[in-house]
C-alpha cells in the first residue's frame, strides 16, 4: 500500500527564516510526486509535480527537489502570506489517477 | 469564474438523513474524483470518475453512491447520515486522457457536520 509520510507537522518561522518541509514515500513505482498549498476552509491549491530522481521545480521563494525515498519543499526568505498547510501526494504507476497525500505540515511565518 | 464549484459550502444535518453535494467543473476535464478531509486533515480518495464511468471506488460504505450525469458534473449521495460522516469533503477533476500530468484541481469543499 501507498504511504506518505510529511514533517514536521507543524513549523513556525520567523520572516525570512529559510526552512524545508520533508516527504518521505513507498509506492509501487512513482508516476509522480506532487506539491499542494492549502489555506484555512479552501481546497488544496497546486504547486509542483515531480516525476524522477534528481528532478527540481521552482516557484518564487518554493523549490520542490525530489529523491527515490523523499522530497523536500525548501521555502526560502518565506513571508507571512506562506503561511498555508502543505500537503505532499504520490501516484503510482498502475495505480489509475489515484493520489495517495500525507497529513500535511502546516506552515506559520511570523513577522 | 470558479473552475471547480461545489454546492453547498456548508451542511449541517441530523443523523439518519439524506443529503447531495453537487460539483461542477468548467475546465473540460475528462475526469473528477471525490475526497474526504478529516478532522486531522488528512484527504483520502473517495471515488473517481472518467468520462461518466467509474473508475476509483475505494472502501466507502455503500451509502455513499456517486453520480455523474456528464463529464463536467459528479454529485454525491449519502444516505442515512452518521455522526462519523463528518468531515470536509473535496471534489476535484483532471485531465487523463492525452495528457502526461494528472494536476487535480480542487473545489473550495463542503464542510458536513452532523448532529
């Protein structure tokens, strides 16, 4: 069975206070790793897909990089409108379009 | 113009009831799923549709039967409600067919409390 597993659970920064969030996986064979941000009472919003080994994607101050076993979220110089959930979700081949997601690290940047 | 709509954005109910979700889609995506989000917020895969036929039916009690009158729509019927079905649940849809990703983009949720 597909697992995700996402830490920490919760992470408090101060303004530009670099940090990352870690996504540790076991899939039959990835498709794809995917990023999202959740805000309170609104769906989780997309961010990156990752599909091999060594693979990277940026986005303003959030770069997604991705190993066999995890994938870390670097958020760099964050700003107080990051502050969101982060939730982190796999694919596995022959798994249909299934998206199996971890629990989340919820993410507060203070001033 | 909301992408993926979902209606209602609260329900609240007594146990034992009936009740519908309706999600919309305007993407033209061939494929939309349902989620529930617990209380720990954890989102799990409730159900999935392709081009109306079902194609993702995970351990769901079978109170809970999906419909799809077009590609663009899946509503959700839930029948004698229990306190457990509380939660926030997500529609989301996707484009599978002639396409490399599979980005399921998300409703803003129907949060379900029942008394």
């Amino acid at each position: 069975e597909d697992q995700v597993t996402q830490s920490p659970e919760a992470l408090r920064l101060q303004e530009g206070e670099s940090s990352s969030l870690n996504c540790s996986y076991t899939v039959s064979g990835l498709r794809g790793l995917f990023w999202y941000r959740q805000d309170p009472g609104k769906g989780p919003e997309f961010l990156f897909t990752l599909y091999s080994a060594g693979e990277e994607k940026e986005k303003e101050r959030l770069k997604a990089t991705l190993t066999k076993k995890e994938s870390f979220l670097h958020i760099t110089a964050p700003k107080p409108e990051d502050s969101a959930t982060y939730l982190c979700a796999v694919q596995a081949r022959g798994g249909g379009n299934k998206l199996t997601f971890g629990t989340g690290t919820q993410l507060k940047v203070e001033l | 113009d909301t992408a993926v709509s979902q209606t209602p954005k609260y329900l609240v109910t007594q146990m034992g009831n009936d009740k519908s979700i309706k999600c919309e889609q305007n993407l033209g995506h061939d494929t939309m799923y349902w989620y529930k989000q617990d209380s720990k917020k954890f989102l799990k895969i409730m159900f999935s549709y392709n081009n109306k036929e079902l194609i993702i039916n995970e351990t769901v009690p079978n109170r809970f039967s999906p419909k799809s009158p077009d590609k663009a729509h899946l509503n959700l019927h839930i029948n004698s409600l229990e306190l457990g079905d509380s939660a926030v649940y997500f529609c989301a849809s996707s484009q599978v067919q002639d396409s490399y990703q599979n980005i399921q983009y998300f409703g803003a949720g129907t949060r379900l409390s029942v008394l």
